[in-house]
C-alpha cells in the first residue's frame, strides 16, 4: 500500500510548487513595488521551508543559504561570487603576491570550468596546464557543477601535497591527467631584459599591490643596462588576467598625462550616472618619448585591457597581438560582518576616448598570430573571450563583439633568444623600424 501512496504525494508537492510559484510570478509582475520584494522573500522563505521540511536527507542551513546566495549571484553575471572567510583571505593573499596552490587562473565556460592562464614559474606552468583547458575532474570529483570557489578550495592545500587533475584539452581524443604538487605561489608580477642593444621589454603576468614599484625599478633597470639611452620598449601583457586597477594606472601613467585632463586613463561607470569616476595618472616621472609595443591576445583581460586600451588612444603605443578577452567589468569588493566577501560587478570600463572594453575588448593596431618557426600561423590558444562565458553583461550599447582576424605569416625573424615567440619577434621589429623612422624626423 505504501508504494502505492507515494507518487500522488510528489505529484501533489510538485503541483503545490508550481502553484506557489505561478501564484508568487503573477503577485509580483502585477505590482513592481517595494511590497512585490517583500512577497518575493516571502515566497523564498515558503521555498526553504518546504525544502527544510520535506528533503530526502536533512540539510545544513549553513549551506543551504550560501548555495541560494551563490546561485543569486551566478544570475548576475559570471565574475560575481560571495567568499567565505576562507576564500575571501585566500584572495587577498593572492593580490599581495604569496598564496599556496597551484597557479591557475580559471574561469567557467559553457558550464565548464576552464583554465585562463597558469601563472608563469608555477607548478601549474611547469606541467603543462594551457589557456582554454577543461578541467573535468579535481581528484575525484568532477567539477561540471562545482562552482568557481569550490574549485580553488579543492586545488589549494598545504605545499608538498598532490593534487590530481583531469584535463580536457581540444584537438586531444583522451582525457589528459596531470599529477602536480602544490607549491607556495610567489608570483613575480615582473620580468625584464634587453633584447638587443637600446631595446627593452618587460613582462607584465599581473597586476599586484607592488606592480608599479616593480614596474619603475625595471625602467631603471633597463636604462642603466643600456647606458641611459633606451631606445625602445615592448610591454607584454600577453596572458595577464588583470588585478588592481590602481597599478594598472601606475604603468600607464609612466607614459601618458600628468595628473590634468590629458592624463585620463579609465573611467568607471555605473547604474547610477552620477556615480561616474574618471581615474587619471599621477604627476611625477614620465618616460622619454620613445617608440613603445604593447603586445596582448586573449588572456589579455580587466587591468591589462585598461593599460593597452589607454597607450593606444593616446597613440603612445602601438598594440600588437590578438583580440584581448573583453573584461571590462568592475568587481568592488566588499568585507561583510562575518569575515567573508562579496565581489559584486559595479560598474564598467571605458578607454580615455569613451571606448567600452566590455565584452569588445582591445582590438591591436597590428594583429599577430602565434606561431611556430617554420610552421603556418596557428589558432591563438587561448580561443574564447568574454563573450563566450555564460551570463555575460553585454557593452554599453548592448552589442557583442566579432573576433578579430588572425595573421597568416610564418616566418620568425629575430635574435635567437626570441626565436620560437614569433609575435615577439614581430613586435622587436616594429620597435626597430619606429625607432629608425623617429631618428629620420
């Protein structure tokens, strides 16, 4: 008899449910008031209740309503998370330079969780994780329904300890397994060298607390190296997820502006007009006027976006690479009561000219292609952007950007230490040939 009973009850509770919900969309599009919110949390608690008192197993409140407030979110757009203390301390750990883990930045694509970039020097980067992997299994766990915070708390740990991951790579038929062991993270925001005589570049992997010292003690660096004469600059940003906007406008303003109105760098906006802010380089130091490439592609994202998208509306540099990812979204961070964090998406991006980075991104003045010496140009590897992530907010006038197109050329020219770097090569020597038309003024 039992078993006879039981399917009219779900049908029953089932019903009942989509009365409820039915009864709550039709009370609240009837009246978009203050009261049509307050029947809203009404109906959520009806919900909960009924999921409280009729699941098949009993359930932590604790988890209910951080997985309620995680789904908000998530509906929001994809770069909007709510932190535990754990995580949120983790994260702050991460923007000051030291963490322990992996080195990944991911993200979530199609309902999949996909790898960004690994953070060069990593051991991440050393086992051969690249942009656009899927990763499909944490250990043991699968992650097709893990969220973003659940992922880093899997692959972080004390350093020594393994973690196992199960990569889904395209073009590869069979799933990839990578066996790594955790490390203390030091990411090095900067590198620098001379790449032939009175030529510089500097390698920006993302913005930190300390970037723009770094930054400046690495313009030092290469002007004593090259007896006080440098003669050009490439500024690689190429896989740079972005970070604080603050040191991506330290770097900026060492080339453009001064703290007056030619100085403008970014400006942020929100919902709310009057809520603008228009963000501007600092007086001090200025480089010379001498020829600079910036180099980006599709890990190009956020703060690294905003450097390029300054330097070329000033015409102060010329951007070589492939399309930027299109980040151009504000997360404000916000402390709560209990020790954890909200990062919540404020406001959007806009270049000095009024251009939006959301979703469109940078396109270069030249595009380059990745490649191998001797072989035909490649697909960039890191092949989506932005728009591909589900939930996406859309620009500003509500358009989506077209990709742009890619370079067909193949062969690598260049010193030797650039040789396998193709688009490097290529940026090397359009800061010679900048270099040679600016002396000939």
């Amino acid at each position: 008899m039992t078993g006879k009973v039981k399917p009219p009850i779900l049908i029953m509770i089932a019903a009942f449910l989509t009365v409820i919900a039915i009864g709550a969309v039709l009370r609240v599009t009837s009246s978009p008031d203050e009261k049509s919110f307050q029947e809203y949390i009404g109906f959520f608690k009806e919900v909960t209740d009924l999921v409280k008192a009729s699941y098949v197993e009993p359930i932590d409140d604790k988890k209910l309503m951080e997985s309620a407030i995680n789904g908000m979110l998530a509906a929001l757009d994809p770069h909007n998370a709510y932190m535990p203390p754990e995580p949120f301390e983790e994260m702050q750990v991460q923007i000051s330079g030291s963490f322990a883990g992996l080195g990944i930045e991911i993200t979530m694509k199609d309902g999949k969780l996909t790898v960004i970039s690994p953070i060069e020097d990593t051991p991440a980067y050393h086992a051969g994780i690249k942009s656009g992997d899927h990763i499909g299994m944490i250990d043991k766990a699968f992650t097709r329904h893990m969220n973003l915070n659940e992922a880093v708390k899997r692959m972080r740990g004390p350093k020594g300890t393994k973690v196992t991951l199960t990569i889904l790579r395209e073009g590869v038929a069979k799933p990839l397994v990578f066996h790594i062991i955790r490390d203390i993270i030091r990411i090095k925001s900067i590198k620098y060298r001379t790449m032939d005589k009175g030529y510089g570049y500097i390698r920006i992997a993302q913005f930190q607390e300390k970037t723009g010292e770094e930054f400046e003690n690495a313009l030092k660096g290469l002007h004593r190296e090259n007896g006080g004469m440098l003669r050009g600059l490439v500024l690689d940003l190429r896989n740079n997820p972005g970070g604080l906007v603050e040191t991506a406008i330290e770097v900026a303003g060492r080339f453009v502006g001064g703290g007056v109105k030619d100085g403008l760098i970014v400006t942020l906006k929100g919902r709310d007009p009057s809520s603008s802010k228009e963000l501007y380089a600092s007086i001090g130091e200025k480089e010379p006027k001498y020829p600079l490439v910036v180099m980006i592609n599709g890990g190009s994202a956020s703060a690294s976006e905003i450097v390029a998208g300054a330097l070329q509306d000033y015409k102060r540099a010329v951007i070589v690479g492939t399309q930027s990812f299109g980040k151009g979204s504000v997360q404000s961070v916000i402390p709560m009561a209990n020790g954890a964090g909200l990062k919540l998406t404020t406001a959007r991006y806009f270049t000095p000219k009024g251009r939006s980075i959301q979703v469109k991104g940078i396109t270069p003045d030249i595009i380059v292609d990745s490649t191998e010496l001797g072989k035909p140009a490649k697909t960039d590897e890191f092949d989506f952007r932005e728009a591909d992530l589900d939930g996406h907010i859309l620009s500003d006038d509500g358009r989506e950007s077209k990709k742009g197109k890619k370079s067909t050329l193949s062969k690598i020219p260049g010193k030797e230490e650039n040789a396998g770097d193709y688009q490097l090569s290529r940026a090397l020597d359009l800061l010679r040939g900048l270099d040679i038309l600016d002396r000939l003024k």
